[in-house]
C-alpha cells in the first residue's frame, strides 16, 4: 500500500511459535487501511517461513542480514514505516479485540494534538490495566511523571503514535530502555490519549522483554538509565528531578522491604546499589541525604542483622522521612506531599482532603506540621462544587485515586498544580 492510514510495526526475533497469532489478530481488524511491516532480526528458527506463509499484500516483510538488537530493529521498523500512524505490536502479542485499530484511530482523530494513543491490556487472562474513561492528557512535566509508573502508558504495543512526532523526539535511543526513553519524550511534547477499552494481551514469556525484566527486577534500574537520556533534562529543576526519581525509589523499596522480611538479603543488596549507582538525581532530594541511609542500610544486611533490627532503623532514622515513613506507615506518600507546606506558603492556598478513612488518618499522622493549613475533610463531590482557587486538593480515599484523579486530569487540572494522590506508588 503507498499510503496507509497506520503502519503496523512488528519488531521480531525467535517468535515463530507466537507471531502468527499475531499477524492473525491484525488481519481480522475491521479497520483496513493499514500495512504490517515485520522486520525479522535475524532469526535462526521457522519465524520468516510463518510470516511468508500468509497471503496478504499488505505484509511487508524484511530480515535483518544479522542481530542489530532490539531496539535498533524497533528503529528500522519506524524508518520503514508510510503511514500517518505508527502501531507497534510485539510479536508474541495479540489484538484481543476486532476493533481495536477502528477505535485508537477514532480517538487520533477526535484529538488531532494528541501524538500517542494508549489503550487498555492485559497480562495474561486476569491482570487488566486500563483507565475509567477515555482520557486525553497534557503535554508536559506533570504527564512524564505519570510516565514513570509502566501502567500509565503500557508497553509498546499499547502505542500507536502520529508519525510527524519522530522530528521532534527522534527514534528510540540504542538501548535496552528505548521504549522508555521514548514515550517520555512523547508524553513531554505532545499530548497524549488514552483508551480505556481492553485491546491488547500480552504473552508473558520468561525469554521476552516482558518476562526478562520483571525477572532481573530490571523495571525501576531501566528507568533510571532513562532519566540520563532526556533532551529535555536540563530544563528540569532539581526537585523536578527528585519528584521523577521518587517513584523509582518506593518502587525499589517495597521490594527492598520485601526481601529483608524474608531473609532475602542478597535481593535487597541489589535493589539498594540500584538506587546508589544509578539514580542520577540521588542528591536531589530537598532536605535528605538519601546516600547515607541505604548506605547504612547496606551495612546492616552485610553484617547480617535481623529483619526486625532493619526494619526497626529504617522506622526511626532521621536522614530520610519518606523512607522512615514507609517503614513506619507500611505506605509510600507522594514525595511532592514533602515539599506542599512551601508550596502552599507561596499560594496561599489552604488543603481539602477528600476521603475520610484509612488514608485520610494516616496523612494527619505523618504530616502533623500541615494540620493547620488543612481547611476541609470531605467525601468527593462533583468537581463543579470544589473551590480550585482556594484550595490544594489531597487525595486520600480508594475512590479519589482510583477514579476523581482522571476526573480531575479529563477536567484540565494538573497534577501537582492543582492536586495530589496521597500515595506514591499509583
């Protein structure tokens, strides 16, 4: 096809066993104006005898003449594309729905300034991420952040990106985080949509990108790597900075927590010289010295003492609240909670809390010293009713995080402008 509507992008290697339910699952889409380009990186079993098995002239399809890596095949696959749209699908996914082009590009063209589509997926036949409604995000820091979270934005398969972007952001860098590095640049310059239906699986394999990093515990090391990489970084502030890595760091703690409760020692070790060697931004934190603790951290697991005498120091030591409260509450605040009392102080805004259990009595508990600033404790009631101009809003019920976040964001609201989920980890 000269001109298609969307190139389907099919990076592949070793994939002979899953790439024809694939190629399947695009070929029956009841939108057809699309090629499918698979570019093969040099696979040595039956992969391109099923890819040429199927008769459909709007397969293309091309073999590396030996390994270039991953992400480099992902690049040529973006060079060879001719469409307007970019749709990545890995080889060992599948399209679970027959519509699922007909609607990502129903919402491309309902937000023509969006420049990456997302939708819904899932992990096998129970793990669903999606959102409560179809969402259109704004360009810009407050979206990178979400970024860092991998359920924000999916993998790769869930994306379908405006072609003309690629000027701006360039092709993924030659790396194992490419992908990462990525769509952060995307969610950076562009807008962003997401849909909420569920249209893709993935196959979780232990020898694919998927099953690999979960395997290493490679999710919160390969972001870091990405944070190195960002054009844009020099734009950002310090605590800009720290409010990236702060996600990346109670991810890696929880973990940390984990193996140290069970006596496995030699996984916390890893997960705290992840956060000493490749945080770049581990001297960013406002009033901490992050560095210290794990290193103190550190010698505690080394010279092997119990669980229980770790946990109890990480519970009462005074270089980092963050994590003496994670310890201590068994939850991850939202690091930009830390800093919201100077915030408030500059806009003269008073806090609304908006949830009344668990949450809501926690927050009091580890944030004493924003009791007075706090002008309101209220169930959530329509967006209409609340006072934006007076007040920060702090979300702190299962609702508000699941649900009157996106409400907020689809209203135009920024996170961290205009309000906060209580916890981190989201």
């Amino acid at each position: 096809m000269e001109n298609p509507m969307i190139s389907v992008c099919i990076p592949t290697y070793n994939r002979a066993m899953h790439i024809g339910d694939t190629l399947n699952s695009i070929l029956k889409q009841t939108f057809g104006d699309f090629e499918i380009i698979v570019i093969d990186n040099h696979s040595d079993d039956d992969t391109e005898e099923i890819i040429t098995s199927f008769q459909d002239n709007r397969i293309r399809f091309l073999r590396n003449d030996w390994n270039v890596g991953a992400a480099r095949n992902a690049n040529r696959c973006m060079m060879e594309f001719k469409g307007k749209y970019i749709k990545f699908l890995h080889s060992d996914d599948v399209f679970i729905a027959d519509d699922a082009l007909q609607k990502m590009y129903h919402a491309a063209s309902k937000h023509p300034q969006a420049a990456l589509i997302t939708c819904g997926y899932r992990f096998g036949e129970s793990h669903v991420l999606t959102v409560p409604f179809d969402l259109l995000r704004p360009k810009g820091f407050s979206t990178v952040r979400q970024a860092m979270n991998i359920h924000s934005f999916g993998l790769p398969s869930e994306w379908m990106i405006r072609g003309d972007a690629l000027s701006y952001t360039g092709l993924s860098i030659d790396s194992p985080i490419g992908d990462v590095d990525l769509v952060m640049k995307l969610v950076y310059y562009f807008d962003s949509c997401a849909v909420s239906d569920l249209l893709v699986e993935h196959r979780f394999y232990g020898d694919n990108d998927t099953g690999a990093a979960a395997k290493m515990n490679g999710w919160e090391f390969m972001r870091f790597r990405a944070l190195r990489e960002l054009p844009f970084s020099d734009q950002l502030s310090g605590g800009m900075k720290a409010i990236l890595s702060s996600f990346l760091h109670m991810s890696l703690m929880s973990k940390i927590k984990d193996a140290i409760l069970n006596e496995n020692y030699h996984l916390a070790i890893q997960g705290i010289l992840d956060l000493l060697k490749t945080d770049p931004h581990l001297h960013e934190f406002k009033g901490e010295d992050r560095e210290r603790v794990l290193q103190l951290l550190l010698d505690r697991l080394i010279y092997r003492k119990t669980p229980g005498e770790i946990i109890d120091y990480m519970g009462r030591q005074h270089f980092s609240k963050p994590y003496r409260d994670f310890f201590e509450y068994g939850l991850a605040f939202n690091y930009q909670i830390y800093q919201l009392a100077d915030k408030l102080k500059l806009s003269g805004k008073k806090i609304c809390v908006i949830g009344t259990g668990r949450l809501m009595e926690m927050f009091l508990k580890a944030f004493p010293g924003l009791k007075d600033r706090i002008d309101s404790i209220v169930e959530f009631s329509h967006l209409l009713t609340l006072d934006f101009s007076k007040n920060f809003f702090i979300l702190a019920s299962d609702s508000a995080l699941c649900t009157h976040r996106y409400e907020m964001i689809r209203a135009g609201l920024i996170e961290g402008e205009h309000f906060l989920p209580i916890l981190e980890l989201i």
